[in-house]
C-alpha cells in the first residue's frame, strides 16, 4: 500500500460513544490519502468492537490494541507506526471539520515543508455535545515564526488542534510523557521548539473540539495531578537549559516549573 500524506492518530479508552463519528469524519475527507491508527488502550466497553468493525469496513483504518498503559504510553506506542508526512492528532469524541482535506490544503503543506515550517498552529471550533453549535478561537499570532523562540510560548489550545510534520517528529524522537496525567502541553511546546518554523494563522482549521462529560480534564484528580506537573514541568526547564534556548524561553519554564512545584 502507497504511503498515505496524512496520518490521523485517535488513541482511545472507552470511547464507544463517539469513535465512529471521529474515524468516520477522517475517512470522509476529500482528499483520501491517509491513514487512522486507532490505539486502544484496553478499553472495557465496545470500543475495539467497534474498531474492528472501521478497519474491516476501509483499509484506509488499522487497529492496535494493548492493556491499558494510560494516555503518554498508548500514543508512544503507535508513533512509529505513523507513515504520513503530516501528522494530526484526533482525540475519539472529535471530528475533524467536514471539507478540511483537500487537495489544496495538501498542496499547502508541501508548499510549507518545502519552505521550512514543520508545524502549523490554526485556529480550531468549540463545540457542544451534539456538535450542532460552536465557537470559533482563534490563535493569538498570525504569520510565520522561528521554532526557537517566543512561538513556543504563544500555543492557546490543545495540542490536537495542530498539524505535526512527520519528519521533524521522527527527526527528533519527540515522544508524549508516560507519567500520569500525560502533558499534551508539553509536546506541543517541544514540537515548536524544535521545528524550524512554525505558522501561526486563522485562515484554515481542522479541530472540532466536542463538549462533554467524559473529557479527563473533567475527572481526574487534581491532587494527583498536581505533582506530576511539578515533575514534569522541571524536566522541562532542564531540557532548555540543556539546548541553550533564549532567555526569555528559559525564564518562562524556569517560572512555569517553580510555579508547579508550589502548586504541589
């Protein structure tokens, strides 16, 4: 099989509710060459049920499920396995926006790795639960920015909400944390830092963000977070200090990891 442009990314854990819509809005796409890697990550309800039945339905969908391993670890597991020259992240109770992959917005990416930029923060949907209304965010800069540098600290949403090329991720082994619960924020910082250029721009989005009681933001517990954060957070400001980034990229992690460490 030819080697997909896109590759989509949909770790989940009992997600019945809403996997199928989430695959289902990829594999929609006008523009068909990619990839879904469904990961899960042991799931208890019908999410691998369901699964299955996507993969037998389109070759288009391959399935890798494993034990629970928690958040970080499902999705490390499946990042060797991304084949495309652009990654995207979906989370299984979003959709990617209807008409998002086109042929023009794939040539927009060749155009953007021919010229350097290896990730691209857009702007991205708030919707409710029922996906019927929504909101518009738009991101805080506009045009294009050094990786090595302030665009790291100008990131507003999720990390599911960008666009990853894939040769800077296997270019720099960047992986997602694997302690609990796994910093999004972190890789989608690292990924910046570590791009040549980035786009910042409001003129494309992609993430449909779905409003619901499931989301772990919701659930889990912030007494457990929180030294986790402070553990991780202090790993990053090592790592910068250990790069030799800019100062005012140091000072930010510096303060962000002193700020986590009082928090715990």
């Amino acid at each position: 099989m030819a080697e997909p442009f896109l590759s989509i990314m949909v770790p989940v854990y009992n997600g019945e509710d809403y996997l199928a819509d989430a695959v289902h809005s990829a594999l929609s796409q006008p523009c068909k060459d990619l990839e879904v890697l469904i990961l899960n990550d042991g799931s208890t309800d019908r999410t691998l049920e369901i699964a299955n039945k996507l993969a037998a339905e389109d070759n288009r969908v391959f399935v890798q499920s494993h034990k629970n391993l928690g958040m970080g670890a499902n999705r490390n597991c499946g990042m060797p396995l991304m084949r495309g020259k652009w990654f995207l992240f979906l989370d299984d109770d979003d959709i990617i926006r209807p008409g998002f992959y086109t042929e023009s917005i794939k040539q927009l990416l060749v155009d953007l790795q021919s010229a350097g930029f290896e990730t691209v923060v857009p702007a991205r949907v708030r919707a409710n639960e029922s996906l019927d209304r929504g909101m518009l965010d738009r991101v805080p800069l506009d045009g294009p920015m050094p990786g090595e540098g302030i665009a790291c600290l100008n990131l507003p949403y999720e990390f599911a909400t960008m666009l990853y090329c894939g040769d800077m991720i296997r270019r720099e082994n960047l992986r997602f944390s694997e302690g609990w619960p796994e910093m999004e924020s972190i890789f989608r910082h690292q990924a910046v830092c570590l791009s040549q250029k980035t786009l910042f721009t409001n003129e494309i989005w992609f993430a449909v963000r779905r409003d619901n009681p499931t989301q772990i933001t919701r659930t889990w517990d912030y007494a457990k977070v929180a030294p986790v954060r402070a553990e991780r957070y202090a790993a990053l400001a090592d790592w910068h200090r250990q790069r030799g980034t800019c100062q005012e990229v140091q000072e930010w992690a510096d303060a962000t990891a002193c700020s986590a460490s009082e928090e715990a």
